[in-house]
C-alpha cells in the first residue's frame, strides 16, 4: 500500500516534514496500512474534524500510533490559507 502524501502545509500535499519533533520516516513507520479509512486523507487538512480546524483524534488513532497522534494534536495547525 503506498502511503497517502501528508507532509507539507495545511491544504497543500508537498514533500517534507509536518509534525514538529517527528522525521518524516518516522510518521511513516508509525501509520497503520491496514487502516479502515475510505478515502484515505491525502492533505494534512483532512486529519481535522469537518469544518473546523481541530485535529479529529478519533481519527488519527486509526491512522497513527498514540505516540505519533500525542505529538499531532500538541501541533497548532498553520492557519487557514485563503
């Protein structure tokens, strides 16, 4: 299963880190291929809760493992780009 493209800016799926703290290697080894997610998000945008712009934990636990989704949800996202 190739892994969705995350790193980069809210809204924009671009090659690079997005989670303070965590290589980008790591955040790959900690996603769960077997999730049961349809579609699988593909910008960091879609990891919130729909029509806001907080971190919907519910399904990050799904995506990641708790280690990695501690260290999302301490992460402010980046504003909304308009």
């Amino acid at each position: 299963m190739e892994l969705p493209y995350w790193w980069g800016m809210v809204g924009i799926s671009i090659s690079g880190p997005w989670i303070p703290w965590v290589e980008p290697g790591d955040v790959e080894a900690a996603f769960n291929p077997n999730a049961k997610v349809i579609p699988l998000p593909t910008i960091v945008s879609e990891l919130f809760e729909e029509g806001i712009r907080l971190w919907n934990e519910a399904l990050l636990g799904t995506l990641f493992n708790p280690q990695i989704v501690d260290k999302i949800v301490r992460t402010n996202p980046l504003p909304e780009l308009r």
